[in-house]
C-alpha cells in the first residue's frame, strides 16, 4: 500500500474529479489522506490556486491531476498506472463514481 496526500478543500469539483480518476487508474492499493487548506494561512497561500495537488511518497507533488494523462503520466512514472484502466477510460468508460462526500459532525465538516 501506497500513502498519498491530496491537498483540497470542501466542495472542490475538481478534487472529486482526481480521487474518481486515482480511484480509476492506480494499479494498486493505496491511502489517501485528504489535508484541507482552508484552516491554515500557510497551506492557503501554498496551495490555494493549484488545489487539487496530490503528494506521493517522496513529496513529489502533481498539480492539475484531475487532467487524465496528466495524472496517468504521473502514475505510470511511479510504476503504479493501471494500464488497461488507462486504455479503457482513453476509450470513453468513465472513471469510477467519487468517494463518500464531507460529513458534518458537532457543526464542523470534515473531509473523512
């Protein structure tokens, strides 16, 4: 299993877009921790424009993943594109649904 961060915040279709194609297109298994900017000045000034930004292993980072050969180039450097995924979503399939949204808890919502 791999660890991955994914820099996002709350309601960020494009981050949905990214984790639906990882979902879709990593050959293995691996963890997302999702990491949200909105609550730090310094992630916000960081990543505030370039959202959604995922984080490998290494700390190598891939801004615009939500782009599919972007974030299929970006696997496969890493020896972890599933290729036939790859080929079937070049072919048209669309990628797998979304993870569960945000849930609300004690007012607050968090990212799971």
């Amino acid at each position: 299993m791999i660890e991955l961060r994914l820099y996002t915040t709350l309601g960020c279709h494009l981050c949905e877009r990214l984790e639906a194609l990882l979902a879709t297109l990593c050959a293995c298994e691996y963890r997302l921790e999702r990491i949200e900017i909105s609550e730090d000045d310094v992630l916000v000034e960081r990543y505030g424009v370039r959202i959604p930004v995922l984080v490998d292993e290494a700390g190598d980072e891939l801004d615009l993943g939500f782009e599919p050969a972007r974030l299929a180039d970006w696997l496969d450097a890493r020896g972890r594109l599933d290729a036939a995924a790859w080929q079937r979503l070049q072919a048209g399939e669309p990628p797998r649904s979304p993870p569960a949204r945000p849930e609300s808890r004690g007012g607050r919502r968090y990212l799971g």
